[in-house]
C-alpha cells in the first residue's frame, strides 16, 4: 500500500506541475542573424518556459534553434534543433522530426567540452517520465526506479524525492549535452542550469514543491562548429 500512494504522489505531483498550455515563440525575420559558430562564445538562454499537457506528461513543446538562439514556431520544420516539455528535451530526428539532429552525452564539466567528431549523436530525448510511470504501473519499486533514473545517461537531472529538498529536480554535474544540429552541419555544448523561474539556489525552493515556480529552463550553450 506504501508503494502505491508514493507512485500516486509521484505522479500527483508531475501532474500538478502541468500548467496552462503556453509556446514561446519570438518574432524573428527570415534574415535573422544568429550566433557565430566560430566565436565560441557562451550564449545563456534564461527562463525558457516549458509546455506540459494536464497529465504532467509531455504534450506541447517550446521549440529552439541553436543556431539562431530563437524559438520556433514550425514544429514540422527542420529550423528548430531542440524542444522542450515538462521535464523531457527532444532533438529534430527520428520521432520528433524531419531533421539530421540528435544528441550525445559527455559526462565531463561544460568548460572541458570540445571534441564533436567521431561521436554518435543516436539520443533524440532526454528525461522522459512516461518511462518511470510505466514502470511504476508495472509494479516496479519506486526507490529502485528514483536511483536508476538518478543513475542513467538518459536523464539530465536527479529527482531527490523523498530528499533534502523533497521532490526537486536538479542538473547534474559533469553533465554536458552535445546536440548536432536538425541541419546536420553544426554542434553544440548544452549546460542545463535550472528547471525553476530565474535559477534560484535549491536552499531557496519552497518547501512546497507545488508552490516552486518549474518548467523554466536555464541554460548555457555554445555552438563549436
């Protein structure tokens, strides 16, 4: 019975988190002049709102090309390289588009980042938790679950749960996303800094993981080539 309401508080609370259906999307001409891929320069995105659907899953995406540091609207099109939903990131290839994109990880510090040949760039998301309520409807323990997805490659943040502070997603360390772009021709080093509006210190979260302002993305990344 313990196991069942901490899978139904579980999925309570990504439910909760579901906020009104929002796309970001910035007004840019067609001759929009992006980020110099030779510069090298870090581009920080702040508070990238993120789209979820009523259940907590992942439903409506905000959509953004790297390349030009804008979102996107077209979701059909090849102009955007990564989205957004919830907790989980896509890449423009296999089931999410029509692009060359996808992503790698390197389990290195953002800043020591530099190599892009000679990788497969074969994940088109990350921190999908449809997989864990799946297995949680399955009957599999949830703290077996927790620390798997605490473990895994395949998650670009840790879920402390029943930890100090409860329910509360963090970025982990020695984590850098490398994506190649949906037009098969760039790369780039993502750094996920934060889940919650304006990057506030963990100590700083409510208490109440239903009061935390979530679904805002801050990140860092830079394109390398």
């Amino acid at each position: 019975m313990i196991k069942k309401i901490q899978a139904h508080n579980l999925f309570s609370l990504f439910s909760i988190i579901a906020l009104s259906a929002f796309l970001a999307v910035s007004c840019s001409d067609d001759d929009t002049i992006g980020p110099d891929p030779d510069s090298n320069d870090i581009i920080p995105v702040k508070n990238l709102e993120a789209t979820t659907s009523i259940t907590g899953t992942p439903g409506e995406y905000t959509f953004y090309s790297l390349r030009e540091n804008r979102t996107v609207s077209d979701s059909a099109s090849t102009d955007w390289d990564i989205g957004f939903s919830g907790a989980k990131i896509i890449f423009n290839n296999g089931p999410f588009g029509d692009g060359e994109g996808g992503a790698s990880i390197a389990e290195k510090p953002f800043d020591t980042v530099t190599q892009t040949s000679d990788r497969k760039y074969d994940k088109f998301y990350l921190g999908d938790m449809d997989e864990i309520f799946a297995d949680l409807s399955g009957g599999e323990d949830i703290e077996d679950l927790i620390a798997e997805l605490n473990n895994s490659t395949d998650y670009w943040f840790t879920y402390s749960f029943q930890g100090d502070p409860k329910h509360t997603i963090t970025p982990k360390n020695d984590y850098t996303i490398l994506v190649q772009t949906a037009d098969g021709n760039h790369h780039a080093k993502i750094k996920i800094k934060s889940w919650y509006k304006d990057n506030p210190d963990p100590s700083e979260l409510d208490e109440d993981p239903n009061k935390r302002a979530h679904g805002y993305f801050t990140f860092d990344y830079v394109l390398l080539d």
